[in-house]
C-alpha cells in the first residue's frame, strides 16, 4: 500500500535514507533542489505531498518520468515561479495543488501538456498575469481554482479545447470587466463561473457571445452599474444568476427573454439604486432575491405578485417588502 498510496514530506536531508526521509524530517526546511528525493521515489507512487521551501518548480524538478503519479500538492512551500514543462513527466496527473504560494504569474507550456488533469488550484497566490495559451488543450480539466489573486483582467483567449471545464473560480480579483466573447471557449453545458468579490464595473454587450448555455454564473459583491438588455442574446439556458452588492440602477426588460427554460434563482439583492423590475424579468425566474434593497418600491413588488398570481404562475419574490 506504502507504493500506491505515499504521503511524503520532501523536507529531508540528503543524507537521511529513503525509508526515513519522509517521516523525521522538520517541517518548512529550506532544501536545494538538487537535494530533493525525488528522484528516489518508487516509481508506482500515486500521492505526492511536498513540504520543503521550493523558491521554483522546472524541468530539474522531475528528472525522470513519473507515468503513475495522479495527484501532487506543493502547497505553502514559497514557490515563485512555475517553468514551462516543469511537469511534463507526469502525463496521467489528475489532481495538482499549488496553493498558498508566492507565484506571480502563469506562463504557457507549464500546464499544456497535462491532458488527463481534473483540477488545478492556484488560489491565494500573487498571479497578476496568465498568458492567454496557458489553459489550452487540457482537455481532462473540470475544476480551476484561481481565487485570491491580483488579476486585474478577464481574458477571452483563455482555455481554448478544455470541453470538460465546469468549475471556474476567480473570487476576490481585481479584475475590472468583462470583454467581448469572454466566456466563447467554456463550451460545457453544465459550467459554473464564479466572479465574485473583483472590481467589475463593465461589462461588454457581447460579453456573453457565442456561450449557449451555463449552470451558474456569479457576478455579486462587484460594481456592475448597468447590463445592456442583448448581453444573453446567446444564452438559451442557465440556472443561477447572482448579481447582488452591485451599483445596478435598473435591470432590462428583455434580458432574460431568450432563455427557454426560466432561471431557478435571479439575485438582485443589495443593489440600492434599485427601485423594481418590470414583469417580463421575474416572470422568467423561479425565484428572484430582491433583500436588503432600501429604495425598493414595495407597492410595485406587490403588484408584479398580483400579476404573477393572476397569469398563473408560480414564481416567487424575495423581498423586504410585507
């Protein structure tokens, strides 16, 4: 079991033996990376977990392939910077954590070529910069984890051929907007975009465009002051809209028209210079948050309730007012 399943410290000294290593070694000692025992590693280790203070991972790193290896966490060890093909020798990775580290940004060629990667996390980072190419081709992945970084841009170019991709978290940025096409290459039905907590203050009419469906998309807690009523021109289906602790004046009539199946949940909540919405938006949420709004006109909210009830629809409104 020891060879399929190794937790492993690589915090040692050269000097200890392979079979002691991993067990006596301090915990955050600061190794040279020629010093690591990688290299002595049974070859039919699966887990991987590395504790020592790594200033940068590259091709020294992996100096023979490691086809058995599926999941590998350096998290919290200081890394700096990632070098295109760090980790090329390991072809059948599934699962690769690096966070809590010190790096900056994401260059292409360091994780291409990881075809079979189900999740990659780099939150609580310094990541400023991803290089458009940096996600492409990874044709396994279904969760990044990009939290807690300082991103101040969303770019559209981002993870072309990554079909399986449903989980995209990039909370607490700073990115500024959305751009046009900014979510083309997310071609999975089921993808859930979460973009709360960043400094969005625009986004684009086109933002959207060539994106047919999605599960969740989460824009909360930024500083979206207005949304132009053709940005779901493309959308045919989603079921989440979170919009709340935004600086939103007003919500398009026709924003949600073309979807063919109604939203499960719309969030407004929390958009104060929001004073009602117009039937044609509720009536295409199941249920549609509208707490903590101060200037909410509640004699409007009760009558968009007497019209939904009258056309015999079921859809609910979440409000402050009785």
């Amino acid at each position: 079991m020891l060879a399929r399943l190794l937790l492993i410290a690589l915090c040692a000294r050269a000097a200890l033996p392979a079979s002691n290593w991993y067990k006596t070694a301090p915990k955050g000692a600061k190794i040279p990376l020629p010093d690591l025992p990688v290299s002595t590693l049974n070859p039919a280790t699966a887990y991987l977990k590395i504790r020592a203070r790594i200033p940068a991972i590259d091709a020294r790193f992996f100096p023979a392939a490691r086809p058995s290896l599926a999941t590998l966490s350096a998290a919290s060890c200081g890394v700096r910077r990632l070098a295109p093909g760090a980790f090329s020798p390991l072809p059948n990775l599934l699962a690769l954590s690096l966070h809590d580290n010190k790096i900056h940004s994401v260059e292409s060629g360091v994780f291409n070529t990881l075809a079979r990667l189900r999740e990659l996390s780099l939150h609580r980072n310094r990541i400023r910069y991803v290089e458009s190419e940096a996600f492409d081709n990874m044709t396994g992945l279904v969760t990044v984890r990009l939290n807690s970084n300082f991103l101040i841009y969303w770019d559209g170019n981002w993870f072309k051929n990554t079909p399986n991709l449903v989980q995209a978290f990039f909370r607490r940025n700073s990115i500024r907007s959305l751009p046009s096409a900014a979510f083309a290459n997310l071609s999975n039905d089921s993808v859930k975009i979460y973009l709360s907590k960043n400094s969005i203050a625009s986004v684009e009419e086109s933002a959207l465009r060539g994106l047919r469906s999605l599960s969740q998309l989460w824009l909360d807690r930024n500083e979206i002051g207005d949304l132009h009523e053709k940005l779901l021109g493309d959308v045919e289906t989603m079921e989440v809209l979170f919009l709340a602790k935004n600086a939103l004046s007003g919500f398009p009539d026709r924003l949600l028209e073309n979807l063919r199946v109604d939203l499960v949940t719309l969030d407004l909540s929390d958009n104060d210079n929001l004073s009602c919405l117009s039937y044609g938006a509720v009536v295409k949420a199941k249920m549609t948050h509208l707490k903590g709004i101060r200037r909410l006109d509640c004699a409007c909210v009760a009558n968009l309730r007497r019209m939904l009830a009258a056309n015999g629809e079921n859809n609910e409104i979440n409000s402050d007012c009785p």
